[in-house]
C-alpha cells in the first residue's frame, strides 16, 4: 500500500532528531565550559599580607590602616581600609606631592584570591587621595605602583589571556548559547499545537529561524571575545579625604 509522507512531517521529523542532537550537544558544551571553567585574570603580583598599623570603629565604620611594603613604600606609606555595612573604600597616603601617579588597587579576598583590580590616576595630589570605592566583599588590599611623574615602574599587573584560549571559551559559550536557542524555540512550537508544528514545518519560517539563531550565536561570540579581552581595571577614585594619624 502507498502511504504519502507529506512534506512537513520530513520537515517536522528531521527537527526533532535535530533537537535531541542539540540536548546532547549543549550537555557536552557545558561539560567543557565547567572544565575549562571561566577565564579570569591572573596576576603578576602575588598577594602580600601588609603590616596592620592600626585599628579603630568610628561610626559604624571599621578602619583599618596597614604599611606598605616594597617599592610602593618609597611613593605611599600608608593606606586605610574602611569597612562599613553600605561598601568598602579604600584611601592611600602620598609620601610627596606628585604630578601625576597612577597606581592599582588590587582586591583580595579572605583566601587571599583577587577578585578586582583598579586603576586609580591622583593628578597634583594632597596628603592623602580621595576615597576610592572598591567591592564590599573586599578583605585585604594590595598597592601596585603602575607609574610616577611620567616614570613607569609596572606597566600592568594582570597576566593577559591568550588570545587561542579566549577563542575556544568564547566558541563553546557561542555553541551552547545557539542549542538552548533552539530547544527553547522547538518546546515553545510544541506547546504551541499541532497546527503551529505544521505551519512552521511546511514554511520557510523555520529556516529563517534557524539563520537568526546562528547569527545571534556569532554576536554572542564577538561579545564574549571583546568582554574577556578588556581589562577589569577601572577608574573608580574620588570622593571625601581621609586622616591617617
């Protein structure tokens, strides 16, 4: 007997074996991504446990200044950490009075691992700088000289990624974006009824949907790469000045 297999049910069959592909593969994809896990940024500089000079809570506010050590000490001896309920700020003590000094506020946190870095710019500088606000999760701090009166003495702190490494991360992100695109357009077809599943079968809508979804993965993937090269480093200073003694 000759049974006549209309076009959409190919059309409609082939997506389906399409979507389990997709299910495995986004199951892969995240295996990856978890092995790989996500880039961050890696240090030149590893962390130093500075001198607590001295402590104090005044208004709610736990003050902590601590010694620097190194280089850093020829150019800001001292720096408070101010923890309150709302943020944590950070203010540093010029040793002189400088053009221009440009230094980086790294970040820690209780396990000693950074978890920020900024990049701080005190033009004709006072005693002390302004109040710098850094990430309220922030346990201890270390100061990286980047460059004095036009004198460079780090050009940076953060060890860049390398560019093959970004692209594969950035690939397999764009990858498993495009399969959860998918899955959750064919489970929103399927709830949609059967005449919706024929309409979109028999149609080209299901091509163009398809091309949509590989050019919003593409995008995904130059947003990824352009994201994961930029630098975490921030200007974030100003504010009220500090008194250190």
């Amino acid at each position: 007997m000759y049974v006549k297999i209309h076009e959409y049910e190919v059309a409609s069959e082939f997506w389906n074996i399409f979507l389990i592909i997709a299910i495995a593969a986004l199951f892969i994809f995240l295996i990856l991504l978890f092995i790989i896990k996500p880039l961050k940024n890696e240090y030149y500089h590893p962390f130093h446990n500075d001198i607590l000079f001295k402590e104090y809570k005044e208004a709610g506010v736990l003050n902590q200044i601590f010694s620097t050590y190194g280089e850093t000490n020829n150019y800001i001896k001292r720096y408070a950490l101010r923890k309150s309920s709302f943020d944590t700020s950070v203010v540093t003590n010029y040793v002189g009075n400088y053009s221009v000094i440009d230094y980086y506020v790294v970040s820690y946190n209780k396990r000693g691992k950074p978890i920020s870095a900024l990049l701080v710019t005190e033009r004709k500088n006072d005693k002390s700088s302004r109040i710098i606000s850094v990430k309220k999760s922030t346990y201890r701090v270390n100061i990286i000289i980047k460059s004095v009166d036009g004198m460079e003495i780090n050009k940076n702190i953060i060890r860049p990624q390398a560019i093959g490494k970004i692209r594969i991360y950035s690939a397999l992100v764009a990858f498993a974006s495009f399969n959860v695109f998918y899955i959750v357009s064919r489970i929103a077809i399927l709830f949609a009824g059967d005449f919706y599943v024929k309409f979109y079968n028999k149609t080209s809508w299901n091509f163009f949907a398809f091309l949509a979804m590989i050019l919003l993965s593409l995008l995904i993937y130059i947003f990824t790469v352009i994201k994961l090269r930029k630098k975490n480093s921030k200007n974030r200073n100003g504010g009220l000045e500090y008194e250190f003694y």
